[in-house]
C-alpha cells in the first residue's frame, strides 16, 4: 500500500502541474489543492517504508487524507455540475481538475479499504492458525 500511496500522490501533484502547463497562468490558489493531499500522501507512503514499524497508523494517516481530499474535490464539484445541469456556463478546466481529484482520491480510498480488510483477514487467519499450533503442541 505505501507505493500505491506514494504513485497517487504524483498523479495528484501532476494533476496541478499538467494544468499549470496547459494554462502558463496561475488564476486561483485553488490550482494547488491536488498537490496540497498529493505532496503529503507522498511523504506518508515514503515515510510508511522507511518505518514498516509505522506502516499500520502511517496508511491510516494517508486514507484520512485521501478521503478529506475526495471530500473537498467534492465539495467543490457538485456545485459546478449543479451550474451545468441549469445549463449555465462553466469553465470546463477547473470542473474536469476537481472531478478529476474526486476520482483520484475516491479510487484511492476504496483500494485503501480493500487493502486494510486484506490485511485484516490475514492477520486472523495467522492468529487462528498460530492458536491452532500452540493448542497442538500443548496436548502432546
């Protein structure tokens, strides 16, 4: 999970970078958002594999974020699919950037929750299994 972490913290600081070079303009600190979840999901899914020891509460760290991001993408984008829906005008850049985030960090919780439930699993099963050794050994 810390490199899937790691690869969708670029994919959202290249999301800013790709608009920057397609715009050359900086109109809104709101350009910076992507990159503002991106750089720390980064440094969580680095820091996560330096210190396997932290891994657990470092990949919590990272998810909380990634759903603060989806939830902030989110907040912003409905509004602008309201304004196409009444058919007003939008400018089309920054709905595609905000949804764009939205899918990102959506898809990115969803595989942190099938990851963690994963991880769940097979640490049960080792428990069960590991009872079921010492529970072997204790009869004999």
């Amino acid at each position: 999970m810390p490199i899937i972490t790691v690869v969708f913290g670029l994919l959202l600081s290249c999301l800013t970078v790709s608009v920057l070079v397609y715009t050359g303009r900086v109109e809104s600190f709101s350009i910076f958002i992507p990159t503002i979840v991106g750089v720390p999901l980064i440094l969580l899914g680095l820091f996560s594999l330096l210190k396997p020891a932290l891994r657990k509460h470092l990949m919590h760290g990272a998810v909380t974020l990634g759903l603060l991001g989806a939830i902030a993408a989110l907040g912003r984008g409905v509004p602008q699919i309201l304004k196409v829906l009444r058919q007003e005008t939008v400018d089309w850049l920054p709905v595609s950037m905000v949804w764009a985030m939205v899918i990102l960090c959506v898809t990115y919780v969803l595989l942190c929750i099938e990851s963690f439930i994963s991880a769940r699993k097979a640490r049960q099963a080792s428990e069960a299994q590991n009872t079921a050794t010492e529970s072997k050994s204790t009869t004999f």
